[in-house]
C-alpha cells in the first residue's frame, strides 16, 4: 500500500509498473466477458454504450487505486457524477476509462483499451494504456520517460527512428469527423491509417504513425493516459484553435476540445 498525498512529485517506475499490473487485473475481467458468446449491451443518456465488461474493469481499477494509493481521487467514465464544487479543489487525481473503445468491443476488432492516468494541476503527468487483445501495454511519466511491453519484453518509445517518405495520419475508426479531410490538405500525400480507442497516441509515441488529428469529441478520459504516455515519448498534444496542450479537470463539462496529437520528432 502506498500513501503518497504528494505522488504526482514522487512517483517512481515501481510505482507505475504497479499501476500496469492494476490494467493487467482489468483487462483479464474484460476478457472474461469478451470470451462470453454473447454479453448485452445497454446505453447512457448521451448514447454510448456501456457493457458488463466496462463495469467489471471500472470496479477492479478503483478498488485498487484505493488501496494501493490511499487519498487519491478518483473519477472514472462509469462513476463520472462528481460535483464541480468538489472536482476543481483537487490537485492530483486518477482519472480512468476502464474501457476505452466500447464500440471496438463490441465487434470484437480488439482494437479497446484500459486507461489509467494521474493527473496533477490539469496536466496529464503519468499514463498506462493497456491493450488486453494485443496484449500490449504502453506506459510513461514525465519525469521518467515512456516503454512498451510486449510478451514480457520492455523497450522505451522514443517515435520513429527514420522518417517516412508519406506522413502517416490516424483516425478515428467510429468516430470520423467531417472537417479532417479538409484540414489534411495541406500535408500532400499522405497515408492514413483508422484505429480504434487510445491506441492512435501509443502509435504516434512507437513511431508506427505521425499524426492524430481529432476535429471531433473525445471526454477528458478518453484522451489523459494515452496523452502522458505520448508526451513522456518527446510527443506533444495541442488544442487545435488555440495550440495551447490540452489540460484536464479545468471547467465544470468533461469535453476535450479538438486536438493534435504529434510523434516524438515529427516535423510537418
């Protein structure tokens, strides 16, 4: 058990390792519902479905970051009805999206993730994004640098090692958005790639892809831990009108405003 009140200073690699073995916990409870032949599928008042397996990972994740990190908040998609008046006097909270990427899910692409961020003074400073299906997890703090995982193997994400011929550009798969096309003029040729839930950032901070233009919603969960992940690679995310990064928990409504999210090194 951990009871660090000012984490957001002293969080270690042991610390965020825990944190990937609290993703590890959910993703096995998504699993078990994902390996079920048929699972229902209700929705919220705004829509989005929501399934068993968004609750059981929702239910893991608190529970843990509870009792592994005691006196942190913690705001979750699936328990998101927190007042205003109390959110804005927090400094450091964990922000999740126990499931990000329901509609991915639900037809069975395994393009879904679980995301854990911390976030300190409206800034996304440590991320774990973890990819049951691929079996894959993306991790990073700001002030430790950002790895990937994969079958047990460590390696840092440092974006791409040699710069592509074409800019490769990601997108929504779910979620395409009427301006992208236009905004995606003024790069020439280009390659682009639709993926599924947070793994557009993790992409960009491995160096598989250059660019993640979002002109269209996301929540602030959808977006905290694959942006930490991304900007400890080198990366950044920007809002689109003002260019200024994109910052959390700081007006009473949970919507990002659009956003671009570049690779560690990219240049236009």
């Amino acid at each position: 058990m951990t009871n660090k009140t000012t984490i957001a200073q002293t969080l270690t690699k042991q610390d965020l390792l825990q944190v990937v073995a609290i993703a590890k916990t959910a993703g096995d409870a998504i699993m078990t519902v994902y390996g079920q032949d048929d699972f229902s599928v209700s929705h919220k008042g705004d829509d989005s479905p929501v399934t068993a397996a968004d609750l059981a990972a929702h239910h893991v994740i608190v529970a843990a970051l509870a009792q592994q990190f005691v006196g942190i908040p913690i705001m979750s998609e699936e328990a998101a009805d927190i007042a205003w008046d109390e959110r804005r006097q927090w400094q450091t909270y964990w922000l999740i999206d126990p499931l990000d990427g329901t509609k991915e899910f639900i037809k069975r692409n395994g393009e879904f993730t679980v995301n854990i961020a911390l976030i300190h003074q409206g800034v996304a400073i440590a991320g774990v994004v973890y990819a049951p299906v691929l079996d894959t997890y993306y991790y990073g703090a700001k002030h430790l640098g950002a790895w990937r995982q994969q079958t047990g193997q460590e390696s840092p994400l440092l974006g791409a090692k040699v710069p592509r011929a074409m800019p490769m550009i990601v997108g929504s798969r779910s979620h395409l958005s009427p301006g992208l096309a236009q905004y995606l003029q003024q790069f020439g040729e280009h390659d682009i790639l639709s993926v599924g839930s947070s793994l557009k950032f993790c992409m960009l901070a491995e160096g598989s892809a250059d660019l993640y233009p979002r002109l269209g919603p996301t929540s602030e969960w959808d977006t905290a831990a694959a942006q930490a992940v991304l900007e400890s690679a080198g990366g950044t995310v920007v809002c689109y009108e003002s260019g200024e990064p994109l910052t959390y928990n700081q007006k009473p409504d949970i919507l990002n405003p659009y956003f671009i999210a570049t690779a560690p090194g990219w240049v236009k």
